[in-house]
C-alpha cells in the first residue's frame, strides 16, 4: 500500500474516533493499531485509550495495540498506562491479562520488550513500561514450554 493510501485510511480512522458512537471508536481504535507506527496516530490512541465515554473503547484499543506484540504497540500502551485513573487502568490491565494470559513466551517476550522501554526519553512511556512490567508478571499464563526430561 503507498504512503498516500496508508495517509488516506489513518485520517479516515482519526475521523472515525471522534465518533459519538462508541462501537465506532473502538473499531477505530483496533484498526488505527495497525496503523501505530504512524506518528499521527499517536494522539488519536491515546484518547482512545483514555476514551471519556465508554472503557470499552480502551479495552479494544489497549488489546489491538498489545497484539501487536511489538515495541511501537507497547509503547502506546505504556504511555495510556502512566496517564490512566484508576479505572481505565484497570481495562487496559483486562486487555494485557486477555493477550498474555495463554502463552508464557509471548509474556515473557512482552517483559523484555518492556524492560527496554524502561530506558526510553519520554518519562512516560518510561513509567508505563514499569507498570505493564509489574502487570506482565504477576500473570501465570496457561501453557508454558515442555520441560526438558
């Protein structure tokens, strides 16, 4: 997909954000994850992690940037995290328990990516990595690799 084309679908999904409509949000939230690397699109999830309306729109969100399982998804994530109250942090605390619930190297790999995070300039980002961080370990995921015999 060109660079245009790319442009023209994130401010397509920025308009949709502003939706009244809440479903809209959160399907602009799951769609502009895709999208994350954009540096337009950071502005744009961030309120939809921190949607004022409905935290169904940040549970969508915060679960579609975690699946990336990637740093520029964890990042986004972090910063949402470290400017959340307390209850939007407890969705997006839903939505790491919801990705990295099942596989204990998917955990595990989110961790180290967090923990390389922990070193980034925005002090945000920073102090959210600490939190997914504290959020990643206390999951005891379902399976685990076979052990050796």
């Amino acid at each position: 997909m060109s660079n245009q084309v790319r442009g023209l679908v994130v401010a397509g999904l920025i308009r949709l954000a502003g939706s009244p409509d809440y479903q809209d949000r959160a399907d602009a939230g799951r769609c502009l994850a895709n999208f994350a690397e954009m540096p337009e699109t950071s502005g744009p999830l961030l309120g939809l992690l921190l949607d004022t309306c409905d935290t169904f729109v940040t549970r969508a969100t915060a679960e579609a940037l975690l699946r990336r399982q990637d740093m520029v998804g964890f990042a986004a994530v972090a910063s949402g995290l470290a400017a959340a109250d307390p209850n939007h942090a407890d969705w997006i605390h839903t939505a790491v328990l919801d990705v990295f619930g099942v596989f204990s190297r998917d955990r595990d790999a989110a961790v180290r990516e967090c923990e390389i995070l922990t070193g980034a300039p925005d002090e945000q980002v920073r102090r959210g990595a600490g939190q997914l961080i504290t959020m990643l370990a206390e999951i005891n995921p379902i399976l685990r690799p076979a052990q050796d015999n």
